[in-house]
C-alpha cells in the first residue's frame, strides 16, 4: 500500500511523500504529542479527559493535540456511548512509515 500512496512527481524528480505521511511527520513534531502517543502503549484505550489528566494538560488541549495525532494516522478513535476512546492506530502508522522509508531510499 505505500507504493500506491508514494506518487511519482510529474517531471520525473522522484517519489513524494503521500499526505498521510506529511501529517504523521507534522504530528511526530510535539514533545507534547511524543508524551500522549507513549500513553497509547500496550494497546491503552484513554478518553480524552483520561489523555489530559495523564499528560498533565487541560482537556481542549489534549482533545487538539488528539485531533492532530489522529489525522497523523497515529491514533484512532471510536465512540463509546458519549465518550469518545483513543487507541493507537498501528495500520496507519505501518503504512506512513512505509512510504516514508520508500522516500527516503530514493533521496538518501
């Protein structure tokens, strides 16, 4: 699958990075979302006031931060009666880091 989301640049220049693989780099890019993505280890399923209180910030924070982690491809989220839970979202990392290893052995 990353071959198809690595698009080959009109002119010939080489492999660009899919869109999900740009948002998975601009989400990696937060100490703050750096701590909130370790909470999601050993399959941790956390509400986002679970996410604030565990990371130390307030709920409109964590829920932006989430926000941004999840269009990363990084976490994902399902509702739960009126809670909405976040877990990481390994398929979509796997595949983000596919595409951005694939970038890498053509410009590297």
């Amino acid at each position: 699958m990353a071959d198809e989301a690595t698009q080959e640049c009109c002119e010939g220049a080489g492999p660009q990075l899919a869109t999900l693989t740009h948002d998975f780099l601009k989400a990696l890019a937060s100490d703050t979302r750096q701590q909130i993505m370790l909470l999601f280890s050993r399959g941790a399923e956390l509400s986002v006031g679970e996410v604030a209180e565990q990371a130390g910030i307030g709920q409109s924070t964590a829920s932006q931060q989430l926000a941004l982690l999840r269009r990363g491809g990084i976490v994902t989220s399902r509702r739960d009666g009126k809670i909405v839970l976040y877990r990481a979202d390994k398929a979509r990392t796997s595949e983000a880091l596919a595409d951005l290893q694939t970038y890498l052995k053509h410009c590297c």
